[in-house]
C-alpha cells in the first residue's frame, strides 16, 4: 500500500482525529480506520461490509455505474471474445497474460492435474443418490486436504503453486462427476486431448456405450461462461475465502467454504432463479401478464436475470454471453423446447419495452448463461457447480494474494451489541 497524501479529520465530542485517506489506481478513495478503535473507543458500523475495503487487492476492479469489469486491467469483454479460461486462469494467478510458451507450459500442467485420486471416488458413492451437487462438491472439495498433503502448507510457495493447479485442473472432475453420481450414469474419465470445456462437456454427457461429438460451438459456449464469471472482486463467496484463509487454513477448506458460500440463492443461484421464472411463465404468451406484474410495484414478482445489483448500467459480461446464447440456440433450436422459446420472446419484449430501459432493468450474464445451459441440456441443479467450477481460479488467485500480503491478519469482524448488559446467575428454583 502507498503512503497516504491525503487525510480526514473525525470529531467526537471535544476530541478529533486525523484519518489516513488511501487513494488507488482507480476507484473512489478509502479512508483508513484501522487504528480508530485504539485512538478513540469506537467501531464504525456497516452491515454487510458493503462501504468497507477489507484490503488492498490488483487482481480485479468492478465500476458498477460505468458497466465496467476488469482483470488485471483488461476489460472482460475483450478477454471473452478474444482470449479463453486457460489464459484468463494465467492472467488472474501471475498478473499478466502469458506468452505463447508460458501458455502451453501452464495448460500442460493443468490437463495433466485432472484426475483425482482413485479413492476419491468412494466420497461420491458415500452421498444418497439424489444429493445436490454442490453438497458433493463442498464435501469432496474440503476432503482433498486428506489426499494432497504435499500441498497444504500454505507458507511454502511451492506448495501453494501446486494447490492452486490441482484446484483449477480437478475442478471439472469433480464438478462433472457430481453430475454423473446424481443421474445414476458411470463418471467418465478426464482426457488430456482435449482442452479445458471440452474435457468437461465429454465428462458430462459421455457415456461407455458411445462415442460423444462434441460441437465447437457448444465448447467455446462453455468456455466463454467459464470465463465470465471467473472471479467478481470480493463478493461474498470470494470473502468468505479470505476469511477462512485468514486463520491460516488449507487451500482446499477454503475453497470449500467459498463453495458453500455460493451456493446461497442470492449469491451463486441468479441463473437457476432465472430458468425457474422461465418455467413460472411457461408459455410465450403468458409473457404480457408477468411483465405488467414485474411493473406493479405491489406485485411480489420481480423478472429474474434483469439488472444486477453491481451494474446499475449494464453487465458488461452480458453483450458475450447474448452472442454464444444466439450461437447456442441456432444451433440446437429452440422449437421443441417452450422454455428457451419463452426466454427468446421475454428478453426481445423486455428489451423493447421504456419502462426496463428507464430502469436499467436490462438481461444479465445469469439470464443469458441460464440459457445456455438449459440448451446444452444442463438441469438447473448444476449452475451453481458450473459457477463454482469457474470461480475456482478466482478464489485462488484471491486467496494467494492474501497468503503473501505482509499486512495479512486473521479476520475479526467487530458488532453493535444490543444485548443484555451484565447480570447474575438465576437458580432454577427461583426462575
């Protein structure tokens, strides 16, 4: 962290005190209050963390008015339509995009991580058969600690490296296999020919009693969902694994938490609301009634998948993923199936109709991505493990950064108490 040039002045009765004011390479200023507590007695309040920096960070910036996400400084549509996850993993974990060489090293190295342990396999057999996914990928995630002891000393660098490419490599793996254990279907093996959401796909859909095809368009779809939503700045599920790293905790129990975390419907469950709200409508002329109950400010009934809570403009992720969901649905038709036909005719009527356009109501990357999957013949049980997989790199890449921050310390957030104040001890037979 530079040195602050600048400060502010907090008065509390007859006292004052000078307050650090940090400015970052872009972004509004932080004011410093870390020694406030010791200086005057007093916490600052803010439920939700949401006006607090929790630390200094150069991995990704967000400008919710401007619509506006970055990674390393590069903005995310340009990295959706002209790079792919593998080097969007390299660019989040070292700092720059890799060069040719670095690139082929680091995909070597990841395609070569995929399998798990082969006694890993008894953890998936150990869930009831219709188990959620995400509950499979916590408890399996959280038990690769038992299996990779060489890689969970987090003060060895060495280690950390390891972790974070068994972590991003196995991720697929274990997200497919959830998948396959849910369905009833044998899990099929990682192939090292193929690349990244390829691998994935074939692991998803492959069966032992016939060869899968897989489209590239359907592949540069998933890999372009991947890279979307690889890491989102310190959002819930990304803080929640700083904080448990904060304790000095393994690598893998804490992704296991941001896993946990995510699976929360009002952090990584957008995209599966959003394909359940399709369902509700039903049919595309039912479409008038659920847009005029979203405009009546006395309906419970809100249009899932339209604006964010970030992006008051728009979500720049959106405009990549509206292309891959176009290519998506050319391809495979949406004839046959009324919930995608819904969803073409929704995103066309919202669009064009002023009351989302005052609003800034306009499709998100969970709308479009919801979509895509629900094409691709994903139930809505797995997207948030879809999320999970692809926000694994920015976990990481969080999580190492924090790991090597000198001003590292364990979490300890403070309260406004409203309790009892102190009082004794009742005897039973006298309550």
């Amino acid at each position: 962290m530079t040195d602050s040039t600048k400060s502010a002045t907090l008065t509390i009765g007859d006292a004052s005190y000078d307050l650090p004011i940090y400015s970052p390479t872009v972004g509004p200023d932080v004011l410093d209050i870390r020694k406030l507590y010791g200086q005057a007695c007093v916490f600052t309040y803010d439920p939700g963390f949401t006006s607090t920096a929790s630390c200094d960070s150069t991995i990704t910036y967000i400008d919710g008015g401007k619509g506006e996400l970055l990674h390393r400084g590069y903005p995310i549509d340009q990295l959706a339509s002209k790079s792919h996850y593998l080097e969007v993993c390299y660019l989040l974990l070292y700092g720059e995009l890799p060069s040719a060489k670095d690139l082929e090293s680091f995909e070597t190295t990841i395609s070569r991580h995929t399998m798990l342990h082969e006694q890993m396999v008894n953890f998936f057999r150990g869930f009831r058969r219709d188990a959620h996914p995400m509950a499979i990928m916590t408890g399996v995630v959280g038990a690769m600690s038992a299996f990779y002891h060489d890689s969970t000393d987090i003060a060895d660098p060495v280690q950390r490296e390891i972790a974070s490419h068994r972590l991003i490599a196995k991720m697929p793996t274990i997200a497919a296999w959830a998948y396959k254990y849910s369905i009833g279907q044998p899990f099929v093996y990682p192939r090292n020919d193929l690349d990244y959401a390829s691998n994935f796909l074939n692991m998803c859909f492959a069966v032992p009693a016939e060869d899968y095809v897989i489209d590239p368009i359907l592949s540069r779809a998933m890999d372009r969902i991947f890279t979307l939503h690889a890491d989102h700045e310190q959002n819930a599920s990304t803080s929640t694994v700083r904080l448990a790293s904060s304790s000095g905790a393994n690598p893998f129990a804490c992704i296991a938490a941001g896993i946990a975390c995510l699976w929360g419907p009002a952090h990584g469950g957008a995209n599966q609301a959003c394909l359940e709200m399709l369902k509700e409508i039903g049919t595309p002329d039912r479409i008038p009634e659920f847009i005029a109950r979203a405009k009546d400010k006395n309906d419970p009934f809100r249009l899932m998948g339209f604006g964010h809570r970030v992006y008051k403009n728009f979500d720049p992720r959106a405009t990549v993923m509206k292309q891959s969901a176009d290519e998506v649905l050319d391809l495979l038709g949406v004839e046959n199936n009324p919930i995608l036909a819904t969803a073409k005719e929704l995103e066309q009527a919202a669009l064009a109709d002023p009351y989302f356009a005052e609003k800034k109501l306009f499709p998100n990357v969970d709308f479009y991505s919801g979509i895509i999957l629900e094409a691709m013949g994903f139930p809505t049980s797995m997207f948030t493990p879809i999320f999970a997989l692809s926000r694994t790199v920015g976990w990481i890449s969080q999580w190492k950064e924090m790991i090597a921050d000198p001003q590292n310390k364990i979490g300890r957030p403070r309260q406004l108490y409203l309790g009892e104040t102190a009082r004794d001890y009742t005897d039973i037979e006298n309550r």
